[in-house]
C-alpha cells in the first residue's frame, strides 16, 4: 500500500493544534468578457477523505435513520469541504480543469499551509456522467485498509451531510445563494432557517455536494522562529505519467 504523504502528519497535527480549521479557497471564475479572474471564499476544512471526524449527533442520526457509518476501509491525503451545487465555486471548478488552492494560515502555530490541486465535486443523487467521473478521479488518490470491507460512496457523502448542525444542513433548503432577495424563493420547499433532521432530505440531498481536493503541491511557511523563518514546498511527480500513482519531493526554499 502507498505511504502517506510526507507532509501529512504534520499538517494535521498543526491543525488538531490550532483553534479554527477554517481556510480560503480560490478557484478562478470568468468576468462578464469572459476573461479570468480570481475568486476567494471561508471555507471549513472536513478532513482527509474519506475520514472526517464525527460528531456524536451525527452519529447518533446515521444509526437511528438506519444508514449507519461505512468500515474505515480507505484512507487517502485528500482534503474534503462540502458546499452547496448552487454556489459559484462549482461551475467555476468545471470551467477551469479543476484548479484550485486552499490557504490555511494557523494562527495558534504560526504557519501558514498553501495546497494547489485539483477539486472533484460529488454528492449528485442523480449520478451521472460527471458524478461517475469525479468518484473515478477521487479513488485515485484513496489506499485500501480493508479491500474486503463493504464501503458505499452513497453512505459515505450522507456521513458528511450528518455531520452538519440541523440548521446547516437546513441551510441547502435555502433560496438560491447570491440571488436577489426581493425576488423571493420560486420553489415553497425553500426556506430559511430551517432545521433539519432528515439524512434523506431529497430538496437538501439534492443541493449537498462534497468537495475532495487531491492534492498536486503543497508548501508550508514556518512562521514560529522569526529569526529563523523556513519554507518547504512538497511537489508530487507522477509515475510513468500515472495519475495518483508516484512520490512526493521536497525543496526547501528561502522563505
């Protein structure tokens, strides 16, 4: 099985350390002449796919509603967030071959975390065409634990749905993101502030996307010793051209 990342271990401890997890990703988004530009929003971090780290609520909900948690049967150095498919980021992520960075600055540690890759958007009750193709990008970058355990992608995107607060997860029955408000909401099944228990909501369900971000570089600044500033930048390099398949080199830089 393939190691995990060589900067994995410390990331994670940085951000078990640091008060807040949450980061800035940008994507690039397209002006009304069509020309790039670059787009930035507050996201929270969800952990390495496909492993975050469970509330008791929510697993309390995923066994009461009879969907219960997948066996911890992959693992993989992927960041996941979710977000809702009526965002902006979405269509900007299928615009623009996926390219995304996430910047973490950990206050607490005093360093600073850039990861540059690509986003593969999942979650679409419906599958598809562009469902099927982003699972098959994301097992790319997953290692087996367990290859005889019974793992479903289904189960797996309603954990993280599980996850959220009742009013979060409320939250994908709200009108359209970024829409005027004075229009109102078309559809009566859309409110605000909504609490929601339903796993199976099929409104909320129907909005609810998990973002995994398989990551291509990573660079950290070491802030801590001011006297002694460090920057690292891990790059990964394919083998044989094989996408998910090669290893991590490191190059310190001056910071």
């Amino acid at each position: 099985m393939a190691q995990q990342a060589p900067w994995r271990s410390l990331f994670q401890s940085h951000l078990t350390q640091n008060s807040s997890t949450s980061f800035t990703l940008s994507t690039v988004g397209h002006d009304a002449q069509n020309r790039p530009v670059p787009r930035s929003r507050l996201c929270e971090f969800r952990g390495f796919w496909p492993s975050p780290k469970l509330h008791e609520s929510a697993v309390e909900a995923l066994n009461a509603q009879g969907i219960g948690q997948n066996p911890a049967a992959y693992e993989s150095d992927m960041l996941s967030l979710t977000t809702d498919v009526r965002m902006d980021k979405v269509s900007q992520l299928e615009s623009s071959a996926n390219a995304v960075e996430g910047m973490f600055w950990l206050a607490d540690v005093r360093n600073q975390w850039r990861v540059k890759g690509e986003a593969f958007v999942i979650g679409d009750p419906k599958d598809g065409m562009h469902e099927e193709e982003a699972r098959k990008e994301i097992r790319r970058g997953m290692r087996a634990l367990d290859n005889g355990a019974e793992w479903s992608w289904e189960r797996q995107v309603t954990t993280y749905f599980a996850n959220h607060s009742p009013v979060m997860r409320g939250s994908f029955r709200n009108p359209s993101p970024g829409q005027p408000r004075a229009r109102g909401p078309v559809d009566p099944g859309l409110e605000l502030g909504l609490a929601l228990g339903d796993l199976r909501d099929p409104v909320a369900r129907g909005n609810f996307r998990v973002v995994v971000v398989r990551p291509t570089e990573v660079e950290r600044l070491d802030l801590s010793d001011v006297q002694n500033v460090r920057r690292v930048r891990w790059t990964f390099v394919p083998t044989d051209n094989q996408v998910g398949r090669g290893e991590w080199v490191e190059t310190e830089l001056w910071p």
